[in-house]
C-alpha cells in the first residue's frame, strides 16, 4: 500500500519524504561518526523519449530505473523520487567514496541492460552526481546541493558520474570565493607549513622516515584542513603550485633528520591524482632532487585512482621510478584495483587503506583483504605499507600479517619539523613506548 509521502508512478518515496529522511541521516552520520553518500541520478533525454514512445513508456522507464535503484541499496540505504526524471539514493554507512564507485558502477550494470517498454526494448541513460557527508556537507540541504552540482559537471563533461570537488562544506558563495582568494597567494606569505608522521620498520618498529602532510595556517581563519583547501587548490589551478612547495620543502627539511646510522631518510610526498599524468613532472621532481636530494630517500604517494588511466600514468611513474624515486600506491583497495597491471605497475610499495585498518580486529574479511594484498605484493616485489593503526593489538595483528612499514597516532601524530626532530633523536633502539 502507498503512504500519502510516495511517489505514485515508482511506488518510491517522494521528494519531500526524502528531505526529512536526509535530514534525519545526516545527524545520524554525525552522531555515528559515520560517513555517508547521496547520489543523485537523473535520466539523459527523458523529455525526447517522451516524446518520440509517449508517455506511458516514459513511466514505464522511471518504474524500471526505480527497481534497479532498489537492487543497488542495501537494507540500510534508502531510494527516492526527487524531480520528474530524478531519483536519490542515500548510502549509509560507507567506508570510503571507493565503496561508493562500486554502487554507481552497479546502477550502470543494471542498467546496460536494458528495460522492456510497450513493443520496445530501451536503455535507461543516466548522469549520476556524489556527495559525501561529512566530507562535502555537514547539513542535509547543502549535501542535496552538492551532490546536484557534481551531477551537472558530470554532464558537461561528458562523463556518467562525478564526485563533489568543493569540500569545503556549508560555506557560501561570499566565503568560497574569500577562501580562493586567501589560498591564492598563501605560499608567497609563507602560511603553509608541513607537518611529518612517522614510519616505522615493522619488523624492528625503527623509524625509516615519514610522511610529509600540508597545513595552511591562514592569518583570519587558522589551520585550514587539507580536505578544505586541497579541493579548492585543484579547482583554481593552484594545486602544481603547492605540491612543488611541499615537494622542495620536505627534501629540504629531510636532510636534517637525525636517523640511525646507515639508514638514509625517507621522506614521502603527496601527489595529487591529477598531476601524476602530466608529462612535465618527472623534470620538475628531477629540478627538486638536484637542489635537496643529497642523502634523502624522497618517496612519491599517488593514489590508486590516479592509476586507472594505466596508459598516461605508468610511463610518467616509470621516468619518475628512474630518477631513484620511490612510488607508494595510496589508499590500496579502495578503487578499481586491476590484478593484470601488477606485471608493469611501476611502484614499489602498496599503502593499504586505513579503512580495512581499522576494521582489521573486528571484520575477519579486512584480515583476508589484508593478507592476499601482502601476499601478491610480496609475489611482485612490493613491500607493504598500512597507516592508521592507533592500538597495540593492530599492530601485531599486522605485523603477523607480513606488513613492511607501519604509521599511525600509536607510534605518533603528525608534528612540525622541530618536533620530528626531537621525536626521532630520542628513537635509541629499543626504548620506545610502542616497541
């Protein structure tokens, strides 16, 4: 039986159904302190179709989308009838937006088939738009809108899905623009700072270096999170110009790392998805080393998504990979991992996602991710890496599982440069409080 809140046509809920249902999921999510995704999905063409099948076919077609909907959501997870030719679908619970891309990546499968209407048999085309709370919105209404204006892109871009890019949550129009202006010229006055997580052998629980991770301590606003201005970097086309920042200045810093002797520094730098294919980067790292480079071990962090276009990325890694740099995949798991392109991935580490990390003592299936991921990376001469650990127990979980490198706030919490190095001189073997 229909409730007065549902759509007729799709037997789903209806709009405003579905805005006191999202507005009641966001502060879940934030009590949990969960994460949670809201898809907006709109059909291409629906009006064209109405009037080349008629509309009883157009109904036909929103009743199929609907069931499809219905097949991707879990028991937990909630669809929707927002618009005429759009739908909603709330995802609760999720890990990490590659979870997410495995459920837009069903709703496409499903739909590839397609639907039978009247005497026709028609698909179904779809532009699907992603948001994420907390990551993109902390309040119902703005996750709906960051969600539609991903959609949007989407479709001038041509593509079938797109994730929101602006993190930078509830801010409105004025702020947006105040933060773009401020980031613009943070370099030049000296407002970003690097703070360094350190990274331990997991056999001796030594330190073999650390992570390099970008602070912006804006004059009006304070320490700015990356999850905030990274994204706007991207957007305003500043993003080359800060990772060369936080590239020179972490091989810079590096060289003053006291470490154990016959260990050389490893100092580990984030590259962003969209710079790892640029055919100038190799030439710009070089340009780093040659000025910082002596006696530093620099370690390049490239997430698994960046890997997905395998012809542009692998021969820019590999020019990379012969200058003596090392590549780390971050966030291993999380995205479309390919078992063919281990033969020619040019990396030498897999970082596994903190996500099966954290879920490591209580989910037995993180442990068998965790174990067949170090079993193929040791077959292929990749060491392994896993971040995030905050207990003693995960530690030796880990280690049992065969892990090479471990970070985490158990070991220590990102720290200024002065910090690190009185972190890692007091490092005598042996006497650490995590040992």
């Amino acid at each position: 039986m229909l409730l007065a809140t549902d759509d007729e046509t799709t037997g789903l809920r209806g709009r405003k159904a579905f805005l006191s249902l999202l507005g009641r999921q966001v502060v879940l999510a934030s009590e949990k302190r969960s994460a949670m995704a809201l898809l907006v999905v709109d059909i291409d063409g629906f009006s064209d179709i109405n009037g080349i099948h008629g509309f009883g076919t157009g109904d036909q077609l929103l009743r199929h989308l609907a069931r499809q909907l219905e097949r991707v959501a879990r028991p937990q997870d909630y669809a929707a009838r927002i618009g005429d030719d759009r739908f909603a679908l709330v995802l609760t619970g999720m890990l990490n937006p590659g979870h997410v891309e495995l459920a837009v990546q069903k709703l496409f499968r499903l739909l590839d088939q397609p639907a039978a209407a009247g005497e026709h048999r028609l698909h179904v085309p779809v532009t699907v738009g992603v948001a994420m709370c907390p990551q993109h919105a902390t309040h119902s209404e703005f996750l709906l809108r960051r969600a539609e204006a991903a959609l949007g892109r989407a479709r001038r871009a041509g593509t079938r899905y797109g994730f929101a890019t602006d993190s930078h949550g509830d801010l409105d129009i004025s702020d947006q623009w105040d933060l773009e202006v401020q980031l613009g010229g943070a370099v030049e006055r000296g407002e970003m700072l690097l703070n360094f997580q350190p990274k331990l052998d997991a056999a001796s629980l030594a330190p073999v270096g650390a992570e390099a991770l970008m602070r912006w301590n804006s004059p009006t606003r304070g320490m700015v999170s990356p999850a905030v201005f990274i994204p706007v970097a991207e957007r305003i086309g500043h993003i080359k110009k800060l990772t060369l920042w936080a590239l020179n200045s972490a091989l810079r810093q590096a060289t003053q790392w006291p470490m154990a002797a016959g260990t050389r520094p490893s100092v580990s730098v984030n590259i962003p998805g969209m710079l790892a294919t640029q055919p100038d980067l190799p030439e710009l790292i070089e340009d780093a080393l040659r000025l910082w480079g002596e006696g530093v071990q620099l370690v390049l962090e490239i997430t698994e998504s960046s890997l997905m276009d395998a012809r542009l990325a692998f021969p820019v890694l590999k020019r990379i990979r012969d200058l003596g740099v090392g590549i780390s995949i971050d966030d291993f798991g999380t995205g479309y991992s390919c078992l063919a392109y281990f033969r020619d991935i040019p990396a030498d580490e897999l970082k596994i996602d903190r996500s099966f990390v954290t879920g490591l003592l209580t989910d037995p299936s993180c442990a068998d991710i965790i174990r067949f991921v170090v079993d193929l990376a040791h077959r292929f001469d990749l060491s392994v890496a896993a971040e995030g650990i905050e207990d003693v127990e995960t530690r030796d979980r880990l280690r049992e599982l065969g892990c090479d490198a471990l970070q985490g706030y158990l070991f220590a919490r990102p720290m200024p440069q002065a910090e690190l190095v009185d972190w890692l001189a007091a490092q005598a073997p042996g006497d650490a409080a995590t040992a």
